[in-house]
C-alpha cells in the first residue's frame, strides 16, 4: 500500500515540531550529561561520563583538570575516574601530586584500564626525575630507579 500522502500533500521539507519527538530535538549527550549532574551531582559515575565527553568533544585538558578537582571527592570514588585525573596531572607537570596519589591508592583491575596505572605512576615518576635532575641528581636518579623496578 502506498504512503497516505502519494498525490495528496508534498512530504515535508523542514523537521517535525518537538512535539513529534523527532530526531531533531534529541539532546546532544552533553546536554544528557549536564541534566544528569545538575540532577545529581553527587554521582561519581555521571562524572566520569562528563568528563569522558569533555575529552571526546576536545576540552582543553587545563578546563578537565579543574573540573575534576573541584569534584575532587567523587574523583577519589572511582579508580577510572582517578586515573583520568591522575593523567591530566601528569600532563599538567603536576609530578609529585600524581606519584603520590597513585602511591596511597589501592586500585583494581577494571576492563579498559589495563596497564593505565602503571604507566602513569612511570610517567609521574619519570617527569618527577626530570625536575630533580638539575637540583639533586641523587634524588634524580632514585626516581628513575624506582620508575624502571616498577616497569
């Protein structure tokens, strides 16, 4: 049987009004995102999602780090979450703070996350040894050491 509309009306050249619930009027997944926090930001899951399309969308890796520590305790909830920190810290030249996060955390294993938290606490490691390295090449050194027995 042929649409109702073959000989009658044209099809329409313009979306459906919202009240069809049309494609159109979907909203975008951040906008999801932020209803979701703004309904409850006290869950640690629907931070992680936000932040993980902040990163998709390209934010500025300076605008996440903020984000999540302002979120601090909900980003100490969840390890996928405190590793996303702890990598945005790293890639701040925040050494000392990364090392010492993921020295003080228990974490486990979660699919996707393999290997994530080692070779973070590498880099940490590894960038802190090269802010020493001009200052006390002893200490240098020791965090290279630790950073290589850690490998």
């Amino acid at each position: 049987m042929p649409p109702s509309n073959v000989g009658n009306t044209p099809l329409p050249t313009t979306p459906p009004t919202p009240s069809h619930g049309a494609i159109w009027d979907s909203p975008t997944p951040t906008t999801t995102a932020t209803i979701a926090l703004a309904h409850d930001p006290s869950d640690a899951r629907l931070r992680y999602e936000a932040d993980q399309l902040a990163r998709v969308r390209g934010d500025a890796p300076a605008t996440r780090l903020q984000t999540l520590t302002s979120a601090r305790p909900l980003v100490d909830q969840r390890d996928d979450l405190t590793i996303e920190y702890v990598t945005l810290l790293n890639n701040a030249g925040r050494y000392d703070e990364a090392v010492d996060i993921l020295r003080r955390r228990s974490f486990h294993p979660w699919e996707g996350g393999e290997g994530r938290v080692a070779a973070q606490y590498v880099a940490g490691l590894i960038g802190v040894a090269q802010t020493l390295l001009p200052s006390d090449a002893a200490a240098a050194l020791a965090a290279l050491d630790a950073a290589i027995l850690s490998a």
